[in-house]
C-alpha cells in the first residue's frame, strides 16, 4: 500500500496561528519602545505579517515605520537587534523554542496602491462601463 506523500502547499493552521502571536509580541514590544537605537526613537512600526516556516523555527516579520519614511533602516536596525527582540518577546509565546528573527520591508502596501491606481485608471473604467452596456 502506497502512503499518501501530498504536503500542504500553504501554511498549516499552527504556522498561521504561532505567527500571529509573534505579531503581536512584536508589536508590544515596539509599541513600548524598548529596542534603544537612534534610529528607532519615535518611530510608531507596524507590524502586518509574521510567517512561520514549517518547523516553526525562524519568524520572518514584515513591518513598516508610520508613513514608510526609512524603511530599509528600520528593518536593518531590528536585523540588529533581532537577538534582543527575541529575548523579550520568547516570554509571551508560550512556546518550548522561540524562533529566530528576520525582519524584511512589508511592500503590500505599496502593491495595494499599485492595483488601486490601476482600477482608478480610464481604461479600466472605460471596460467597466462597456461591461454595463452589455447587459
């Protein structure tokens, strides 16, 4: 008898629910300002994704500063601190390990502005109307 050897192709729902824990871990802490690094004092970083790989090893964190002003540094500067971070928030996961950190620039903002200004644009809503006429 063959075993079915078919993984998911998406994240499992403990990958999904361990992220979001460390989101908002992440986002406490942040919120508390307690990374000091000049290039982080009176920033206000979102935090809207944490992923989780498969063993729940390493966290890899999208965030963005308020406005997207520096970006690259902020993400450099938690990169930095990522062993700190991890101490601090290990404590609310609840968790025999505390992943690893990684911390990457959340573009999907940027991408929503792009579809936005896409379904803004006149021949888009040129289509959309030639649709309505159609009916």
């Amino acid at each position: 008898m063959k075993r079915d050897t078919h993984k998911p192709t998406g994240p499992t729902q403990r990958m999904l629910r361990v992220g979001e824990l460390v989101r908002h871990a992440l986002a406490q802490l942040f919120s508390r300002g307690e990374i000091e690094d000049p290039l982080l004092e009176g920033k206000v970083i979102t935090v809207p994704e944490v992923r989780m790989t498969p063993d729940l090893k390493l966290a890899n964190a999208y965030v963005m500063p308020l406005g997207g002003e520096g970006a690259d540094e902020v993400v450099a500067a938690l990169n930095r601190h990522h062993k700190f971070i991890r101490g601090r928030i290990a404590p609310e996961l609840d968790l025999k390990f505390a992943p690893d950190l990684k911390f990457f620039v959340d573009n999907t903002f940027e991408e929503f502005g792009k579809i936005d200004a896409l379904l803004r644009s006149e021949r888009v809503q040129r289509d959309l109307r030639d649709d309505e006429d159609d009916e």
